[in-house]
C-alpha cells in the first residue's frame, strides 16, 4: 500500500519537518511504499519575490483562502500538488497541519477527494490538538491525529491495508469521521518511547533545499515538565522524555555520514529538560573524541551552573536559545516562566563557558502594560552583556486549549471577525506590532540584534 505525507505552506523553512520525517521512518519500517511532498519549501524556492510571506509579520496572510489568492493562484497550486500526490497512486495521504497551514490542507484534502474518491485522508500535527468546533471539521478529512503519530497512524493504515472500515474505529488519540459525524476518541493515554522509534526518514528530503545550510535536525527529547500559559506544548506531547544518550550519538554518526554535516539542531521544547542526561551525553562525546556541535531551545533553569555550562560547552554545545519572552517580574510569573535572577544567572554562565546565547522574546502578553514593556527594556539593557542575539519577537498568540485560552473570559479578551484577538482597546493587534517593533528597534540599538528571524 502507498502513503504519501505533504506538508504544505505555511511552515519553517530553514530545515526538513522533523515529525513528517518521523512519521515515514515508522511507516517505512512497516513496509509501506512512501512519498513525502515538502510543498512548502518547494514553493518558497520557486517563489522568490515572495518569500517575505514566510516571515512572521506577513503569517496572517495564510489564514484565509482570499488572503493566500492575492499572491498565489490557489487553483493552480492545488492543481499542481494534487497532482503529484495521486501520481504515486496513494491509498493515504497524511497531511501535517498548523494554525497557518489548515487553509491549503483543507482546500487540497477537498481537490484529492473529489479527484479520487476512496482516498484515506489523515490530518495531523499541532492545529489537531486545537480544534474544537463543529464547523472546523472537513468532511473531506477522514481522521484527525492528536498528539504523537508514531503510535497511531500505524494501526490506521494496518485497519485501510486489511480493508476493515475505519468508520467506527476507537484508537485513542483520534478523531473519526463516522460519515454522519466525527466521534473524538480521545487523547492518547500513552506516550511513545522515543529510544525506541525509528531514525526519522530525512533521506526523503534534500537538507539543501533549505535555508540552514550546515546543521541536521534531531530530537534530544520530548514534552514538557512546565506549563507555561500561553503554551499547548504539554497537553500534545505529555510530560518530558529524554532519549538515552547512545541513541542520539548513533543517529548523529548515521546522519553525519549521510549529510557530510557534523552540526545539528535539536527540535525539543527545551534542551536542557534533564541535566544529568545533558551532562552524560556531553561526556560522550568528550570521552569519545567526537567532532560533534549541536544546540536547540532551553530554559533559563538556576541550576545551569557555571561547571555545567564549561562541560557541555566542551561536549559539543555551540549555543542554547533561551525563551525569555518579557523582562517584567510579574509578566513572567503570570506566565509560568523562571523569575528574572533565574533568567541572568542562565544567561551569565551560558555566556561565560562560551555557548553562544540566542533570546526570544514576546510582545503583548494578554496583561502587558506600558509599563512591563519599559521593565523588559531595562532588563534588557542590564542583561545586554549575557546575550550574543536577540533573534526574534513574536506577538503573543492564543492557541486554544492553552491556559490563556481555558482564562478568557477572566482576562476579558474577545475576538473579531478575523479572528484576532483583544481586550478592549488596550491590547489589540495594533498595539502588540507596536511594542513588538520597539523592542526590536531598542536592541539594535543595544547591538544585541544582528539580523536574526523576525
């Protein structure tokens, strides 16, 4: 049987999607014949004059079919995507789905389903854990995947091999199309063990295809031990996990191999969820005398100490991107994030051992005022020393299903008719790009912004 995965805009482009590539490793080493279409990447590099509308500012554009139809001709695009899929002559298509790209998923799930009609269509990825509405379910869409994949599309596709309905299946982490309906099965009550998966399947993508030239994505671990409030992280991918540290050397030297690249960037939530395993994996490497670098996304922990950072410096850390988000004490409590002692003693020893340290950042945070934009600029210019790029700002963004989204109603924040969300006229999407480009403008001005991804 033939499955073909697509991912379609809007998605990073800087390297392959790792869960994509995760997904056909497992369904490879079941057997089955795979394609994998990274539609997105394609159309960034065939769309030169518009590549601005992969960057963040430009992200709303994807969010509607009248949006995406003043730069694209969509009926082409999914002409043309559609077409390639079903060339392959798959029995099922799974289609990776986020906020930005649920647009163009849907509209090509509609195009394949009305060229070909016993099509299995599966959606996937984080826009899954997100929906809650009846009017958001495509008909089209024959079953919804929440939370890890690896453990259950496999017994989808065992059910549509051996011509059983899917109708009325139960598999817990699903969402089925009953054909009069769709029935929620529930989220997954297991996590896999990701020592035990399959490499992912990168030798389906070209790394040069992308924009980062020099490093290999891998996954050091999964899940979260935190739950910051405007985050959904935890509630997809369930408590932390870490791989053991022999797994990942081995895929490293795999893939290094493969790629003629010693680099690699971790995809994890956070790097440093578990010290000891970061540690012991540094050793590794030391031990064994491995050219190696890596890095990836952490938290400002107070027990990054200074004799830790030195080691895993040594052990092949290059840099560590901390999710600071805001400078303002009592922003970053409401949000679940280390107090601002925490925040320098992190940066201090990151710095100091050598790691090249990377920020985020966040603006209009649902209680933000004036006054914590002004805080997060004066720790900022205090902090300056410690930090080597301040890479990006977002705009605070909702999911549903975060905390922020279950307190609404308390933090009196409403929505218009695009979507987009406010409170009163004190914090509106206006306002958010406004303090989103101050902070912008004020580390350049500190020479801590030197041209990182808006």
């Amino acid at each position: 049987m033939n499955i073909v995965l697509a991912v379609v805009p809007l998605y990073g482009v800087d390297m392959p999607p790792l869960g994509a590539a995760y997904i056909a490793a497992v369904l490879e080493k079941e057997g089955y014949g795979i394609n994998v279409f990274c539609f997105n990447s394609e159309l960034y590099n065939q769309a030169r004059d518009k590549r601005f509308l992969w960057g963040w500012e430009a992200s709303g554009a994807w969010c509607s079919p009248e949006g995406i139809n003043r730069h694209f001709n969509v009926n082409d695009l999914l002409d043309k995507w559609s077409e390639k899929i079903l060339k392959c002559a798959p029995k099922i298509v799974g289609l990776s789905v986020n906020s930005h790209s649920r647009v163009l998923a849907n509209l090509l799930a509609d195009r394949l389903k009305n060229k070909k009609k016993d099509l299995y269509v599966i959606f996937g990825g984080p826009w899954c854990t997100e929906l809650a509405e009846p009017s958001e379910f495509n008909k089209n869409v024959d079953i919804y995947v929440r939370g890890e994949g690896e453990g259950v599309i496999p017994k989808i596709a065992k059910l549509i091999a051996g011509s059983e309905s899917i109708r009325d299946c139960s598999i817990e982490g699903t969402i089925v199309n009953t054909g009069v309906g769709f029935k929620d099965n529930r989220a997954n009550a297991s996590f896999v063990d990701i020592n035990k998966l399959p490499f992912p399947a990168l030798h389906f993508f070209d790394l040069n295809y992308y924009t980062n030239k020099t490093e290999i994505p891998i996954l050091f671990s999964r899940g979260c031990n935190y739950s910051c409030k405007f985050c959904t992280d935890k509630p997809m991918w369930g408590n932390y996990r870490t791989r053991n540290a022999e797994n990942i050397i081995e895929e490293m030297i795999k893939h290094s191999s493969i790629f003629n690249r010693t680099c690699f960037k971790s995809n994890d939530l956070l790097i440093n969820g578990d010290l000891k395993q970061l540690r012991y994996l540094s050793e590794i490497i030391i031990n064994e005398k491995l050219s190696f670098t890596w890095g990836g996304m952490a938290r400002a922990r107070s027990d990054m100490s200074g004799q830790l950072c030195a080691v895993l410096r040594k052990g092949g850390c290059s840099y560590l991107t901390y999710g600071i988000e805001s400078g303002a004490a009592r922003i970053l409590f409401h949000m679940g994030k280390p107090g601002k002692r925490d925040i320098v003693q992190a940066l201090k020893n990151s710095y100091k051992s050598g790691i090249k340290v990377n920020t985020l950042w966040m603006a209009g945070y649902p209680i933000e005022k004036w006054v914590d934009v002004l805080e997060t600029m004066l720790f900022l210019l205090r902090s300056r020393r410690y930090i080597h790029e301040f890479v990006a700002v977002s705009a605070c963004y909702i999911p549903r299903r975060s905390r922020l989204w279950q307190e609404r109603d308390k933090l009196r924040i409403e929505y218009d008719k695009n979507s987009d969300w406010h409170i009163g006229k004190s914090n509106t999407v206006s306002i958010r790009q406004l303090r989103r480009k101050i902070l912008f403008s004020f580390a350049r001005i500190l020479g801590i912004y030197k041209g990182g991804v808006q």
